[in-house]
C-alpha cells in the first residue's frame, strides 16, 4: 500500500516500484515492465474541470449516466455501502481498447472517499489524466451530496511502464517504502493462506473497526456493523489451508456455491449463450458474467477472458464486469463488482473487487469460491500455478456477531 499526499508523489512512487521490481511482458503496444497489483491512496486529490474524455475513454458519459442517483443515495443515507459506479460494459470485453477504470466506488467515513478499480495503467503516461478523471468524480458528487471531499484510493492491477519510456521514466521515480497492516486510510495484508485471510481480517475489524449504522435496519443484530475501509488482502498459496476450523461453512457448500452462484461450472469449457437463472434468481455472479438477459450487448465474459489467455498471458484486458448501472437502483446490488485475471511472474493471479464484504458471514466463503475459479481458469489456460487476491471497499462484522467472532480470536480456555 503506497500512501501519498498529492498525485505526483504517487505516481513517483508506483513508477519506482515497476523500475525496481517489474518484469518484462510483450503487448502489441510494445514490451512493457510491471509490477503485482498495487494498492495506492492519496490523500489530497488534485482539484480541476474534465470535459472531456481523455484517449477516447468513456468515463464522463458513463458516469454522468448514473451521476444523480449516486447523489440521491449518499443524500439519504450518507454512509450507504451501495453507491458504486460501474465503468465498464460487459461489451468492452470485445472491445480492442476497454476502459481502464473500470469501478468507482463511495464510501463515506467523516469525509466522503473514492476508491477506483483500474485494470491497466501506464503509470508514466497515463496516471494523471487518470486520476484528474477521479477527481473530478469525487469533488462533484461531494458537492452535490453536501459531503466533504476525502481521499482517492487506487488498486491497479497492472501498473506498467514501457520500456521505450524508461529513461524518461527515470527522471519522475521517487522511492517510497509500502505500508502493510491497518490504517483508518485503507489494510493491507499478505497471507501464505485463505484461512489466515479470514483470520486477520476479522482480527483487524474486531480490533480498529469503527461503528456505524447500516441500511439492514430490518435484521435484529444487523442494524449497526464495525468496518474498516478498502481492505486489500494478497494471498500466497490459496491451494493449502483453504478453510479455517471456525468458518461458517462447509467444503461442500463452498464447491457448490463456486461451481452455481459464481461459475456456472458445468459450462465452462463453452459459452453460454441463453440465461442460466434458476427460478426466483434475481441475480447470480455467474449469470453476470456469462449471460444477462438484460444487457443489450450479451457477452460470456469469463469465456472472452479464457480464450484471450490462451492466446497471449500478457494480455492486460481479461476482466470480467459483475456489476450494472441499474444495480443503483436496487436495495440488494452485487457485492462483488468485478474481477480480474493476469500474469503475475508465471503465475495467474485472480484480483477480485467488492464494494461491501460481510466478513464473518460471507468472506470465507467468498475467497473459497473465487479461488476456485482462479484455479480453473489457471489450468484451463496453461498456468498452473496461481494466487488470490481480494478488495473490499467496506469490510464489516455486523454487531449481531462481534461475541461469535471474539471467541473465533479469543477463545476462553477451559479449565481443567
């Protein structure tokens, strides 16, 4: 996690970090040096106007398409988990030059904070009219919700620079050392295994959480939660020690909610081509991903994204978009948002989005089903080898299960 006062001081340090550490990969814009997925935030986003689209972007029609109804949503109920602005379009998976961005997100603690996905970033070109974009984003819905404006965070999934900028590139590095561990700003944990995850993120929340109310009002127990925002966590060895002795769930159920609710495994080795919802679903991630009936473009995603692999493991554009612009009207959207399949070292590593993670109740059996996917699509793609990587932009313990999970970390020792 890179933690930075101004714009300029983050992209010297991203750009650092890729000259120190990146590898070479091969794209048809030229070869191009990167880095793991990175998580930055800063602190005094850069204030100006953007009337237009940067490099043919459609940030700005997208966003304003849904512009008053994320004001609306903040304007009730200003610490609302739900106000995610989703960039891109299941069409962009066909397309030859997707958005980069392609999530922001709101969250409101004290101040009103912006949190972005980007799947790809040339980080000596293209960061700032990048982040001038979401800029933009917060100071406009920040005035029009009558919230003050905040921070602006970064995950990156493919923070690049080409080598025919090196040089260049150079002269903007600035060294900065990575934060881990919590801050009220934004966690960042790297575990060998799924069940540690769990285990310090429910650590971290119990411990530094802060409480606020929820919009489950109707759910004794759910009323008020602890949560800590913009939760990143990087796993090492997702294969070993997948389930924690405490979690709320079993093997069973996490292959069945895998290969159902986020897969539609029994089709992945084809695409889908006609709704794949069972009577009284509204909505699975895996019909998102594969097949929506309302979507006026219908594409099957996650096969796009297997097929591009097999063809190129540089490629920079295999994500796959849950979420909907019509989610904001809804009182139930997708918590997940999107995810992300690339080539990280040899390995595939699968980066997956939250907006809001119910982490005693649905995390464990989140990063299950998600890591299971990762590793299908490793093996279908001829990686082998894999690791997991998972964001939340509001990672909660609601109040009804803070005396489950003190006895999960602290438990009573019997006496004998």
């Amino acid at each position: 996690m890179i933690l930075a006062k101004h714009w300029e001081e983050a992209r010297g340090a991203i750009v650092s970090k890729i000259l120190e550490k990146g590898s070479i990969c091969k794209s048809r814009f030229g070869n191009y040096l990167s880095v793991d997925p990175s998580f930055l935030i800063v602190e005094r986003p850069t204030e100006g106007e953007v009337s237009r689209d940067y490099f043919g972007e459609k940030y700005l029609a997208r966003f304003k398409e849904v512009f008053e109804i994320a004001v609306q949503k903040l304007k009730e109920k200003k610490f609302t988990r739900r106000v995610s602005i989703p960039i891109w379009r299941p069409e962009d998976a066909l397309s030859p030059n997707p958005p980069a961005i392609t999530e922001i997100s709101f969250l409101f603690d004290e101040k009103l904070h912006l949190t972005a996905y980007i799947r790809s970033l040339d980080c000596f070109n293209y960061f700032e009219p990048n982040f001038r974009f979401l800029s933009f984003a917060l100071s406009e819905v920040s005035e029009k919700a009558g919230l003050p404006e905040g921070t602006i965070a970064m995950l990156i999934g493919i923070p690049h620079v080409y080598e025919r900028d090196l040089s260049r590139a150079k002269s903007i590095s600035e060294s900065k050392e990575e934060v881990f561990g919590y801050t009220e700003l934004g966690t960042h944990l790297v575990e060998d295994y799924l069940s540690s995850a769990w285990h310090s993120s429910l650590e971290i929340i119990y411990n530094y959480g802060k409480s606020k109310e929820t919009e489950w009002d109707m759910f004794e127990g759910q009323k008020t939660s602890k949560f800590a925002q913009r939760v990143f966590i990087e796993v090492k060895k997702p294969e070993e020690n997948k389930i924690h002795d405490k979690a709320p769930f079993t093997e069973r159920y996490g292959i069945d909610y895998a290969h159902e609710y986020v897969i539609c495994a029994e089709k992945l080795l084809e695409r889908v081509e006609k709704s794949i919802l069972k009577e009284g679903e509204e909505y699975t991630y895996a019909e998102r991903a594969r097949f929506c009936e309302k979507d006026p473009v219908k594409v099957d995603q996650l096969f796009e994204v297997i097929r591009k692999l097999k063809e190129d493991r540089c490629r920079r554009d295999c994500y796959v978009g849950i979420s909907r612009a019509w989610d904001l009207l809804s009182n139930d959207p997708p918590c997940l948002r999107g995810y992300q399949f690339l080539n990280n070292n040899g390995k595939l590593r699968g980066v997956f989005y939250m907006r809001s993670n119910d982490i005693y109740g649905a995390m464990h059996a989140n990063i299950f089903g998600f890591s299971l996917l990762t590793k299908y699509v490793a093996e279908l793609t001829g990686f082998g080898d894999y690791e997991y990587a998972h964001f939340a932009v509001d990672a909660h313990i609601y109040t009804g299960f803070l005396d489950l999970v003190k006895e999960i970390l602290y438990p009573k020792m019997k006496r004998g």
